[in-house]
C-alpha cells in the first residue's frame, strides 16, 4: 500500500474522531440550555467509545496492508 493511502486513512480516521466528539459536544451543549445536566462519567464513557472506535479504524487500516507473502514462488 502506497505512504499516501495510508496518510489518507489517518486523515480520514481523524475526521471521523473530531465529528463524533463535536456530536457529543453539541448534545452536552443542548442538554446545557435545557438544563439537563449530563454527569462527567457518562461523557468520559462516550469518549471512551470514541476511542475504541478510533482504534478499531486504526487496526483496520494497518490490517489492511499487503504483507510480502510468497506461496510457491507467486507474490500475494
């Protein structure tokens, strides 16, 4: 895999992570107006599930990388 597929997959990984932590911004933001008080350990949990997410994407993309496999002299 080319060094621009994979700066692309970053790139693209960090745009997904900074959408879902805005959407989470955004719902704190609105629960603030309507003063409902969302606790700090369910917003630590939610980027908690941001994280995983993240990491899931990042594992994905490195799994998704051709190794130098040869089976009887044919490249894969």
């Amino acid at each position: 895999m080319a060094f621009g597929a994979i700066i692309l997959g970053v790139i693209n990984i960090a745009i997904v992570v900074a959408i879902l932590v805005l959407i989470g911004a955004l719902i704190v933001m609105v629960a603030g107006w309507f003063e409902w008080p969302i606790p700090w350990n369910v917003q630590r949990l939610y980027l908690l599930i941001v994280m995983l997410i993240a990491l899931y994407m990042v594992v994905a993309l490195l799994l998704g990388l051709p190794l130098p496999l040869r089976v009887i002299g044919e490249r894969y």
